[in-house]
C-alpha cells in the first residue's frame, strides 16, 4: 500500500553512452510512481532514502550531502531524506562525520536523516555510539538499533523523542546477531511500548520475496505466545505512523489502510 526504500541512486547509462545523473534516475522514479498509482487505486504510494557508503570519507560525504539537499528541494515529492549504509563494525562511525552532517541545519534546510545504527552485538565500540549520534542528529527512524537496549539512557531517550527503531528479523538471523528470535532485543522494546517498525533490510539478498515473512517472524518469534491479531495491527499501523508521509497524507493512508483491515478482519478472524 505504501513503500519506502533506500537507494545509492547510481548513475544510468543509455546504450548510446549517454550518462544520466541521480536527478534524472530520481525524474525516472517519479514518472513510473505516478503512473503505477494511477493504475492502482489502492496503492498510496512510494519514497526513497538517498543512501551513501559509510566507507567514504568526510569530504566525499560533503558533496553527497549537498547533492542530497539539492535533490530534497527538487523532488520534495518522493524524496524522503538520507542515511548511510553498510557494515557498521568496518565502516566509519556516524561522528566522524559530524561536520558534513550538520551541513544542512548550517544552511538552514531540511533532510529528514534516517540513519542505520546499532546494528551489532559487541558492547564498548564505535558502533553502540552510532545510536545515540543518530539521535542526536535527529534522525526520523533508527534502521535495525540492534544494540539500543544496552544503553538505558539512550533507549529512553528514543522513546521520549518518538524514534522508532526498524526491525530486520530475517536480516538479523542471516547476519547471525541472533539465532533465536525469542532472544531477540527488540521482544524487549516491544514490551516495553517503545515504537516499532517491521522492515525487510536485504530482501532480495536473503532471498525473501516480501515484508510479509519480516511481519511472521515477528510476530510468531517475537512478540511472544499473549500475542494477537492487535498486535499484528498496531506493527501495520506504526508502518504508517512512523513513515515519511505529512500528517494529513498519514491520515489519509490510514483511512485506506483501515478499510482494508477491516475486510482482512472479516475475511480471515473468527
């Protein structure tokens, strides 16, 4: 019903050799949105994370930045904001680029971050700071926050500021953070009613074909056996809740949504 994604946003090429830059791919993704929107009444729509490799340097990350904001401001539509992605233990942590990272507040613009962080099992690193750096930097969401509930200050900081923390289940079993799910971190802030979101990290790299198996997983390994079918609504509703959309279009999303629950309920509940 809605969609966001993170993309590098790499360059095109057309057989003729002519190069195309991200404003042209972001133009592309726009038109092919539009159009799948029109055609599918049901379908609210999509938006992308700008992402950039946290294996570059400082300076690098300035330019991506600068791109971003340009980008922010040409397609307020469908961009959503920026992170940075890859192995948080072998890339650098999100301080080091403090400078390139305050660049928009500097300029007096917006870029909604949703910054990766925490996700690992090892304490005492660079890595467990990330979380609370991405607060700091007032991130909109924290991808996987594997690590948050070892940092009190930090956890209750997150929930005090409303950051929902993306959980990966099947990611977090093929990276080998946990093997059994009922061990998973995130039972813990589920229990404690800190906001969260089921996410699908590396579908296709796991060989996963939809969020739907994420959803199981949490609620099957997760959320523990006093589970139900309210807990299966409110993660779907924090989808919403929780995403990049303005007020009034989270409102109408969930107008659709609620229908569509509604005749899930019938259909399927006794």
């Amino acid at each position: 019903m809605y969609l966001e994604l993170r993309a590098l946003l790499p360059q095109t090429y057309e057989l003729n050799g002519t190069i195309n830059d991200r404003f042209w791919t972001l133009r592309a993704y726009q038109e092919v949105l539009r159009q799948f929107v029109a055609e599918h009444s049901d379908f609210f729509g999509a938006r992308v994370i700008f992402t950039a490799n946290r294996g570059i340097n400082a300076s690098q990350l300035k330019e991506v930045i600068e791109e971003a904001v340009k980008l922010q401001r040409e397609f307020p539509e469908i961009m959503a904001g920026f992170d940075l992605v890859g192995r948080e233990d072998t890339g650098r942590p999100l301080w080091y680029f403090k400078e390139p990272l305050s660049l928009p507040e500097q300029l007096g613009v917006s870029l909604p971050y949703f910054f990766h962080a925490g996700e690992t099992d090892f304490q005492g690193t660079d890595v467990d700071q990330n979380i609370l750096d991405a607060l700091l930097f007032n991130t909109s969401r924290i991808g996987h926050g594997f690590a948050l509930v070892r940092h009190p200050t930090t956890k209750a900081l997150s929930r005090k500021m409303g950051v929902a923390v993306e959980v990966c289940p099947i990611s977090n079993q093929v990276l080998k953070l946990v093997s059994d799910l009922r061990d998973h971190p995130a039972a813990v802030l589920m229990s404690e009613g800190h906001p969260l979101v089921i996410s699908s990290d590396d579908p296709a790299i796991f060989g996963a074909s939809g969020l739907s198996y994420d959803f199981y997983e949490a609620f099957v390994g997760i959320a523990g056996l006093t589970s139900g079918a309210g807990t299966l609504k409110e993660l779907a509703i924090n989808s919403i809740r929780y995403s990049s959309l303005s007020p009034q279009q989270k409102e109408e999303a969930l107008s659709i949504w609620q229908k569509k629950w509604d005749k899930f309920v019938v259909e399927n509940l006794p």
